[in-house]
C-alpha cells in the first residue's frame, strides 16, 4: 500500500496568515490572542484568539453571503491548493473533507431575530444552517468534482478528516484529498455556553489566560481559525515531482460512548488510542491537546507517562494562538510539518508547570532534528484521535 504523503497546506489563524507567518509565531513562542470587547456586556470582556481579516473577497471573488468558518476554510484550501499544485489532478478525483464544531454559530446568532420575520428574513438563511455549505463551498472555490463531505465531529473534526481522506486514497477512490477544519466561534452562544459549564477561561489578562498544563489556572482561550492540507499517494507526487512534507503513518479515532458533555476522565480510553497510534515508534515529541481545562490536560499527563515515561518531551501550541476547535487537529500538524522541515520544538508558553512538574514540558525553543510527531486531540462526549505524522 503506497505511503500517504501531505504536498501542500493553508492556515489562517490568530497573527497568522501564511508558512512564514505561522513559522516565526512558532519558533519565537509568540501569544497572538488578544482581548474580546462585547460593547453591550462590558462584564463579558475574555481573552480570545481573533484574526483581523474578513475574507470578504478572496482572489477577486466576493463571499459576503458566506458564513466566517467558510470564508477562512476557502482562504486556507486555496493556499494549499497552489502549494501543492493540485490543477495536476482531474476535478472528479478530488475529494473535498473539512470538519468543523460550531458552524455558522455567529451568523445564526445573528440572525436569530430575523427568523420570525419572512420579509427581513436573509435570502441565504438556508444555506446558513446548513453546515455541508462548507465542503461545497470549498470544492467549488477549487473547481473540484470528487467526493465532498463536512465533518462535524467537534474538536477530533479535522484528524477525523484526515483519516476519512487517507482511507479514500489508499482504496483508489480519488487521487487527491483537501481536508482540514475551520470554526468561528467568538459569539456569545459559544461563549455563554463554555462558561457555563466552567471550561472558558474567564480571566482578562491575556499571560494568565488558556494557560496549558497548569493547576493554578483554569479554562482555555476560545479562538477562530481554518487549516487546510493535501493529501496525495506518495508515487503520484514523486512522478509529478512536487514536494513532499509529511508521512500521515496513522490515525486512530474513537468514541467512548459517553453521555452529552462527558468523557473518560481516568483517560484509559485515550491511552488506547495514543499508544495504537504511535504503534513501535518513539516520537520526537507529543504534539498536545493541553489548552487549559485541567481534566483534560491531566489526561495529557497520563498517556504520555503511561506510553514513555519522561523519554519524549510534550508541548501544546495553544498559548499561542487559542483553541481553535475543529481546525485545531490540521494546525497542530501544520506546526509539526514546520517542526520537521526547520528543526525545532515550538514551545508551550503561558505555563511554568505548576503540578505537573513530571512531565517532560517544552518551555524554551528546542532546535534539533525530529523525525516523528504525535499529534492528540479530544473532543464532546469522548471523541478521542490521534495522528503519528513522520518526516517524509
């Protein structure tokens, strides 16, 4: 069975907009969140990852009818679509997969009020709830005809992604897949709604915010963004000689069947599907979920201990850029593709470690050579997926 090998991506995140971009916030440790003024509820002030850009017109097309996470997922698939020449390919044998978690939450928010109402009703009213708008918005910014799905696995979307385009190039069903997440989910449904259940971090300060591995803090950094790759068999990009700047070795997602909000806290569930995922190998490092919500960056802690001791050293890009949900798992291996072509660990910022002093936490930029990387991800109701990404 031939390899499955990445040939090109896109980003758009909190300071990010391009490789380079995402490469100097990685390399130096750089927070691009910021703060999140709601001028109607002062007290509702939060820290939040925002990206300035609209995406309103994208390469002299205007989206202004489209929701957010659709604008940024098109943004992001046609950077990676010029990176990894995809014109190469014919139309139908371009599969389109893009996971997302909240959706068009901000536009149905918006126009909630307008929903009783025929005449002020907006004309693109169905296409907003209609969540596939994402995949085929992409699929036809691209031109591409194959077999497109929006995934809506919450924050596991785009590993889950991923593994549905590697099982369609390895069973001959298209040549090439485009497969990734976005959300933008900075309104108040998302943001009441974390808070609720006391998982948002609520402070205003933003070093003190979505601190990862951290008993002294609590609650992530809410954040929008979309990450995008291409995914193709290794021959066809050796035969058309384009680059190549990962291995996906494997990817293992399960649920845990649990009930709404729940999960495995003991991470017994996650431990099977870290260690089926790594298999033989020794990462270079853990590519982590840890964003903040102590249970699960203890869960972090456990299958990282349980796997390797303190042999592999862990690190979470989220005091950089924030939680992005369903586009998380495609930036977390964007970084780590970045990771192996320049030769370092980014680092985990925000934290000192305070309880988990155990754990072979990455602080400062490492520099050195890696060869593998594990990438985690959880998600509501015990979504739990794994990725090992190996250099090419």
């Amino acid at each position: 069975m031939d390899d499955i090998v990445i040939t090109g991506y896109g980003i758009k995140a909190p300071g990010v907009y391009d490789k380079n971009s995402f490469l100097n916030v990685l390399d130096k440790g750089i927070c691009t969140q910021s703060i999140l003024k709601n001028e109607n509820q002062p007290d509702t002030t939060i820290v939040a990852g925002l990206i300035e850009e609209n995406f309103l017109e994208i390469n002299g097309e205007n989206y202004k009818r489209y929701p957010r996470f659709v604008r940024m997922a098109i943004a992001a698939a046609l950077d990676a679509s010029k990176m990894s020449n995809l014109d190469h390919f014919k139309p139908h044998r371009i599969a389109v997969i893009i996971g997302t978690s909240a959706g068009a939450i901000l536009e149905i928010e918006q126009n909630s009020a307008a929903s009783f109402d025929l005449k002020s009703f907006p004309i693109h009213g169905v296409s907003i709830v209609d969540t596939h708008t994402l995949s085929g918005s992409v699929a036809e910014a691209l031109g591409t005809r194959g077999p497109t799905f929006t995934l809506t696995t919450g924050c596991t979307a785009s590993i889950d992604a991923v593994l549905m385009g590697k099982l369609l190039l390895e069973n001959g069903t298209v040549d090439a897949c485009i497969v990734g997440g976005t959300d933008a989910p900075l309104g108040q449904w998302t943001i009441n709604g974390f808070k609720k259940i006391r998982s948002l971090s609520t402070e205003t300060s933003i070093d003190q915010a979505g601190v990862p591995f951290s008993t002294k803090h609590r609650g992530f950094v809410l954040a929008e963004g979309a990450g995008v790759i291409v995914l193709e068999r290794r021959q066809s990009a050796q035969a058309r000689e384009q680059r190549i700047y990962g291995k996906i070795e494997r990817v293992i997602s399960r649920n845990e069947g649990q009930k709404l909000l729940s999960f495995d806290k003991t991470g017994r569930h996650m431990l099977e599907v870290f260690q089926e995922a790594v298999g033989n190998t020794t990462p270079s490092y853990v590519n982590s979920q840890a964003l903040g919500i102590e249970s699960n960056d203890q869960i972090e802690r456990f299958i990282l201990m349980e796997t390797f001791g303190s042999d592999v050293p862990i690190t979470s890009i989220k005091g950089m850029i924030g939680h992005t949900f369903g586009a998380m798992g495609a930036m977390q291996i964007i970084s780590s593709l970045l990771s192996m072509e320049y030769g370092f660990i980014p680092p985990t910022i925000k934290t000192s470690g305070n309880g988990f002093e155990d754990v072979p936490i990455v602080y400062d930029t490492r520099h050195q050579a890696v060869e593998s990387v594990c990438i985690t991800t959880h998600g509501s109701s015990g979504n739990n997926a794994c990725l090992l990404l190996t250099h090419a």
